[in-house]
C-alpha cells in the first residue's frame, strides 16, 4: 500500500487514477484500528452516502486484528474482504524502521468496465479503483528483518482527492472532476485541440496545476534541487503544448482558470499571481527556443538509427552545445 507518485512524476502519466493530491489524517499513539476503520467507514457511508455494496475492502495476510473488525464490527459481507501480501498491504518507511499492515478502501466503478475484485492474482483494472489505504503503524524493523511491536502505535491514512471527486461527482476519469475538468478544456482551446481525452491535455492541466501551486510556495525554476524539479514539471508539460502544435506559450493563459476554480481554498494563488503569471510566462518562451532547436537536431539524429539505441555522444552534444536537458532527451525518447 501507499505507493503514490512523488513531486518529480505528478500527472506524467496521464493515467486516470493517479493519485495527485492526498488527503490524509494521522494518530499518534491514541486511536487505533477499529476507530480508524469505523471512521473511514462513517465518512464514506453516511457522509458521503456512498452505497456500502460499492465498496471492497484488502486486509494484509497476516492481519486477522483488521479482517474481524470489518466483517464483524462493520458488518461488511466477507466476500468483499481479501487478505494481500506485503506488496500490497505492508507500507515501510525502508530496510528498518516504522512499519505496519495496511487496509485499502476500493471502489467498484461498475461492470461496463474491465476488472476484476481485488483479491489475490486478480487484475482490478480500471473497475475498481483505491481510494483510501488506512496504515497501521504497529512495528520496527530491525536490520535483521525482525519486527517489534512500538510501544505506541499509529494510524496513518490516505485517500485520493481526485479519486474520491470522481466518485461523488459519478465520474471515472479524474481528468473529468471540477477539478480539473475547466483547465483540460481551456487547454484544448489553445492548441486547439478538439479531443479532450487526449493524454497531453491531461498532463498540461496538472503539471501546470503544479507548477503554480510551487511557485506560489515560493519555489522558482533554477537548475539544482527542488527548482531543478519545477523546471523539469514545466518543462514535460510545456512539450506536450508544443507537441500539440502550440507555438505561443499557453502556459500562463491557464493560469487564470486555475484562479478561478481554486482561489477560495487556496488564496497564495490570488497572492502569488502575478509571479506565477510571469514565470511561467518566462520559463516557456526560453523553453519553446531551447526546444525547437534541439529537437530539430534530436529528429535528424533519430532518422539515422537502425537499431533502436540513441548515442549517448549525440545525447551529451544535445546538453552540452545546446542545453538540451539529458533527462528531456530520455524523457522524448521513451515517447
């Protein structure tokens, strides 16, 4: 469990599940298991009134404490309730350490889509969908792989803000929510691109979402460290807007729909605006130079290979002479 994407790959993907935005609540040494699951089960049931038959549940294999508190304390039907091994259900902090079993909250999206319960061997596809993963912070690791009980254990939970937007607003794409839905479609209407799904708006919209939430925490582009990472969040979002055909920065002109939608949760977009609105502005029309001229010779370069391998020398001549980032060859060669 807990195997969410970090600050460098937010969007990259454009997959429809990725979780962008977390919402999470801990317990240090008060409640525990049952709370935890009877709270996560009050909010998703009688909060949010999702129908409980919607919902499947994944307990550890060694967490008989988590299975008897869904089956008989929350009376969910155990049918909905599997036990996984440690790739799936154990978080750990690294080789030593904090660590403990978890418990996933899916989602079952309906049977027009492909997938199948999450239980063992199974493939959920994109049917049934996590939403929420409570840890149970229980142990330390030693270094010889031995686990000892913490003297205080803790709760830490999970759930994915666009993943649970999809569900109570009865979509399956979180690139079709409020949160995003409004910055896809101005996307489209820059570069002109009348498809909506297609993948490089997506990653336009949440990069650019990104990328202005950083600014406004004052990260600037630069090239080393946290900055390096904007700069290269701007950067992949940039080339999928000249990708598209876009030769003006648009970057900037998104801005003002991400205000718009975010502006009452968030007022560092209202106070960083005009900062936001120049960097960005900036970062893309030194990028779209830089990237015209490299990938001119990028292309003349990939026209000549044969055996599906791009010469590291002509990679360096890219970085080194024109300042073509090594990581944004890597990244346009893997497509």
């Amino acid at each position: 469990g807990g195997k969410h994407n970090d600050l460098d790959n937010v969007g990259y993907t454009a997959r429809h599940h990725t979780f962008f935005e977390m919402l999470g609540n801990f317990s240090f040494g008060d409640y525990f298991k049952e709370d935890a699951i009877s709270f996560a089960w009050e909010l998703l049931t009688e909060r949010y009134k999702i129908d409980p038959k919607k919902l499947w549940i994944t307990v550890h294999d060694s967490d008989d404490e988590s299975e008897e508190i869904w089956i008989k304390k929350i009376g969910i039907d155990p049918e909905r309730v599997s036990r996984l091994g440690d790739e799936d259900n154990f978080w750990t902090m690294g080789d030593t350490g904090p660590c403990g079993p978890c418990s996933e909250i899916f989602y079952d999206h309906g049977d027009h889509l492909e997938g199948d319960p999450p239980r063992p061997g199974n493939e959920p596809g994109d049917r049934y969908i996590e939403v929420w993963n409570l840890v149970f912070t229980q142990f330390d690791k030693s270094q010889d792989g031995s686990l000892k009980p913490l003297p205080n254990p803790c709760v830490d939970t999970g759930m994915g803000l666009e993943r649970m937007a999809a569900v109570l607003q009865n979509e399956h794409n979180n690139y079709d929510t409020d949160i995003l839905k409004a910055i896809v479609v101005k996307a489209g209407e820059l570069t002109k691109e009348e498809d909506l799904s297609n993948p490089s708006l997506r990653v336009i919209a949440d990069h650019l979402r990104a990328s202005s939430f950083l600014i406004a925490e004052g990260i600037l582009p630069s090239n080393e460290g946290r900055g390096y990472v904007l700069r290269r969040i701007m950067r992949r979002g940039m080339r999928h807007a000249h990708s598209l055909g876009s030769k003006d920065p648009v970057f900037y002109k998104l801005f003002d729909i991400l205000l718009n939608e975010m502006k009452s949760s968030y007022p560092e977009l209202i106070t960083g605006k005009e900062l936001i609105i120049e960097t960005l502005k900036n970062e893309e029309e030194k990028f779209s130079s830089l990237l015209e001229r490299g990938m001119k010779i990028l292309d003349e370069n990939l026209a000549k290979i044969s055996n599906k391998t791009f010469p590291g020398s002509t990679a360096f001549k890219l970085y080194d002479t024109y300042g073509f980032p090594l990581d944004l060859t890597a990244d346009i060669l893997k497509g």
